[in-house]
C-alpha cells in the first residue's frame, strides 16, 4: 500500500520506472487522476518533475470526476472499489478522451492560489457588507432602506457613511446637532467630496427623524458591532490591494503570450487577465468558444413550451465558478472602456424588465468570450478589425 505522501509518491514514480524499463517499446508516459482536494495538486506536481521519471517523458492530467463519472455509465453492472475506479481512469485515457492540457508546473499553480484567495477575500467582503446591512437598518433604518434620490449618501460604506454610522451613537443626535455642524461634520469625513454638502446635511436629518426610535441599551451594541464590519471589511480590502501587486508580479515571471492578448483588450488589467489564465490554462484545452463558455458556466438553459419562450431563463452556473466571475468582472470593465461592449450591455439591459444588469451584464460576458477565445487561439493582440472579424 502507498501512502499520500512524498514517500509514497517516490516508491510509486520508482515502480512506474521499473515497468517502463522492462516495456522499452512505449514513447511517454500517460498519467492521469481525478482532480480532488488530496489528490490532485501534491501528487500531480511531483510526478510531472521528479528526476525518476524524466527519462520517460511523463504527462500527468488531472480529470474532472464528473467527466469520469460520465464516462463509468458505459461500463454497465460494475460496482465501485479503488481497483475499479482506476481501471475506469485508466481506460478513460488509454482510448484517448482527454482533452485537457497536460498539469502546467507550480508557476500556474502559484498564480491560482493567488487569484482564488483574492475572490475568497472579495465574497468575504461581500458576505461582511450584507451582514451589517442588517446592524445598520437596526440603528438608523431609513438609511439603510431609502431609495437613491431620497439617499444622502450613494455608499453607504463610503467614509461619510461610515463616520455617520460610527460617530454617532443614535440618530437622534444626528437630528438635534446644528444644520451648520452638521455640513462641517460632512465636508471633513468626506475630505469635501459633496458637491452639496447642505442638501446632504438635509436628506440626513430627514432619514434619522424618520428612523425608528430603540431603547438606548441597544444603541452602543449595535455600534460597536458596525465599527468591528467596518474595521473586517477595510482589513480585507487591504488585503486585496496587497494580493493585486502579488498577482501581478507572478504574472510578469510568466509573461506569456496568452497574457499578453488579454492586456490588450480594453478594460482588462493584470489581475483580470491573471484571473482568466490561472482557470483557462491553455486554449488549446478548448474546442470552441461554446466549449469555453460551458467550462465557465456561462450558458442558459432554455425555457420554451409552444409559442412560449420565457424572458427569464436560469444561468447554468455550473464547472469553474472561478473563471466565471473573472470574465464577468472583466466583462464589467471592458463595458467601460469599449463603446461597442458598452452599446451591447445597454441594448440587453433594455431587452427585459426584470434582473436588467446581471443579465446584461452575463450576455455581455458571453460576447466576451468569444473575443478572448478567438484571440486566444490565434494568438493575436485585439483591435476593433481584430474584433469585427471574431
């Protein structure tokens, strides 16, 4: 029996060498493995660069077990032991059905880790944000439920709001300070960043008078809970900025042409483009845009009976949620940038009545895949020709 380990691995590279000895007619080696949490990553690193096996021109591939899994429903009455399953692995690609690119080496798996932390780090931000909202409505409730024109603040996790929330103990102290004081308070936590600083003032006081009235014991509490989502969420994003220069520099040891193509695409920056790779690999591993878009779950499943077809149909969101949301961000930004991008977001977002910009904002992403895949595959830098004739 062999261990997962590096002792393990070293007595399995070392038998593989044995038997590829005495088999002198074979070319390479084929190694493939399901892609799981413990034994993908150590096991497919080491076997893709252990000296034992460089004489024999090893390829490791690390399968989708869903692929595997599909792929076992040929081999009807078989039942499942680790014989039998790397039998299923085994014959899967002696018959040739990988399609997937060799494992790339640590450079890209350093990449990874550092593009995942980083969307770890932004749903973590996400997740806090949400979770005060409810802090937030408990202590000043009209701020936290007005609409944008009756808002005095656009973010309500900007610095005015945040010193709003946090300065003062309960609303009502918003209400009885003086007109005066209160555009002087605004104008220094917003370093002046309101172009009216005395209608801000006003639209605020209104929201605390209308604010529900607690019992003063809860007021501190609440407080202090706010200052600590304040304090997570300003540690986080730090954190990002940080990772941001870290993704950049693992991409400049990189420098490959695939980087390269997406930095030219307006609107898409290193760590966009770092985000995209790390998931992609190589285009090669991809047939076809459709193939691409599927990998990133970036397909609809229709909703049609009759002379019915439903407005609202349901985002797959399946495979690599990773690549996902790089591309939709990125989509977010090349709309920005682009006038032909951002035309199309507006032509989608006016299509339907309900949920306008995440799904403008997903077709837009879809359409922006098949610019990346088709730049991607013929290893070009984008132009607006480039762009048409894709």
């Amino acid at each position: 029996m062999l261990f997962n380990n590096h002792l393990g691995a070293t007595e399995l590279a070392h038998k593989l060498a044995e038997l590829l000895k005495v088999h002198k007619d074979f070319s390479s080696l084929i190694i493939a493995l399901e892609s799981t949490s413990y034994y993908s990553t150590h096991i497919a690193t080491f076997l893709s660069s252990t000296e034992i096996l460089m004489p024999f021109k090893p390829y490791v591939y690390c399968l989708n077990p869903k692929t595997v899994a599909n792929y076992k429903k040929y081999f009807i009455g078989m039942g499942k032991t680790d014989h039998i399953d790397a039998f299923i692995i085994a014959d899967f690609a002696r018959v040739g059905r990988i399609t997937t690119e060799p494992w790339r080496g640590a450079q890209f798996l350093a990449l990874q880790r550092l593009t995942r932390h980083r969307l770890h780090l932004i749903e973590s931000i996400t997740h806090e944000k949400a979770y005060m909202l409810s802090n937030i409505f408990l202590k000043f409730s009209e701020l936290a439920v007005t609409n944008d024109e009756d808002s005095p603040f656009s973010n309500s996790f900007g610095a005015a709001a945040s010193a709003v929330l946090t300065d003062f103990l309960s609303p009502e102290e918003v209400v009885v300070m003086s007109p005066s004081d209160l555009v002087g308070f605004i104008c220094l936590k917003s370093r002046n960043s309101f172009d009216n600083p005395q209608k801000t003032a006003a639209l605020l006081k209104q929201a605390a008078a209308n604010s529900y009235k607690l019992d003063k014991c809860l007021y501190e509490p609440l407080t202090i809970s706010i200052v600590s989502s304040f304090n997570c969420i300003n540690a986080f994003e730090t954190e990002v900025k940080n990772l941001n220069k870290s993704i950049e520099n693992a991409i400049k040891g990189l420098n490959t042409n695939e980087y390269q193509s997406l930095l030219s695409i307006p609107g898409i920056g290193p760590v966009y483009a770092s985000g995209i790779l790390a998931e992609i690999g190589s285009i090669k591993a991809f047939h076809s845009q459709d193939a691409l878009a599927k990998y990133a779950g970036l397909v609809w499943n229709q909703n049609q009976s009759g002379n019915f077809t439903a407005d609202d149909t349901i985002m797959s969101k399946a495979d690599n949620h990773y690549l996902r949301y790089y591309l939709i961000e990125a989509a977010n930004s090349v709309k920005n940038h682009s006038p032909q991008y951002h035309d199309f977001y507006c032509k989608k977002f006016a299509e339907v009545k309900t949920h306008q910009h995440k799904r403008a904002l997903a077709l837009t992403s879809r359409k922006l895949i098949h610019l990346i895949f088709g730049l991607l595959d013929n290893n070009q830098l984008y132009s607006k020709s480039v762009d048409i004739k894709i």
